[in-house]
C-alpha cells in the first residue's frame, strides 16, 4: 500500500469565498472525524484571487475512493458547487 497525495485546485466566485470557506470547514471536519484513512485535509489560499487549493493524504487507493464515496463528501460537495467558478481540477500524487 503507497500513499497517495491530491491536490485539489478550486477557483472560488468573486465575492463567494466566505460561504466556501465556511462550508469547506465542516468538510474538512468530517474528513477528520470519519476518515481513518485519510492523513492530511488542509484547505490552503493561494496568492490568486479566489484560487484555493485543498492538499490531502491517503492510506492508499480504497480510502481515496472511500472519500468520494461518503455521504460528507457527496453532501458538501454539493452545497460547495454554487460557490465555485467551474469545475476542480485534480491532481493525483504517488508517494516515493
């Protein structure tokens, strides 16, 4: 089993970052409380206006796919979706 790393780049709606900060903070919470598998969950401000970036670790394959699959992740998603100004973009690290 190799760790696996995310980072997530997430462009925020001029004037919407408030209401996403908010509720990417009870899903970070979530991830924190009912994760095991995963070790990191940071969300983090870029110097670009409204650009965020979520770094996250994993145990592995099954608890990233365990992440997506939650009822947090899902739900949060959701109400984070009107917030952003297009979709995330992903990339998937592989621990050395």
């Amino acid at each position: 089993m190799s760790a696996i790393g995310v980072i997530a780049t997430l462009r925020v709606q001029p004037g919407k970052e408030e209401a996403f900060e908010g509720v990417f903070a009870e899903l970070a919470a979530a991830v924190h409380a009912d994760e095991p598998g995963n070790s990191y969950y940071k969300l983090f401000r870029t110097s670009e206006a409204g650009v965020y970036k979520v770094l996250e670790c994993y145990d592995g394959d099954a608890a990233v796919e365990a992440h997506r699959a939650s009822d947090h992740f899902r739900t949060l998603s959701a109400k984070l979706g009107p917030c952003l100004a297009g979709a995330p973009e992903i990339e998937r690290l592989s621990a050395v």
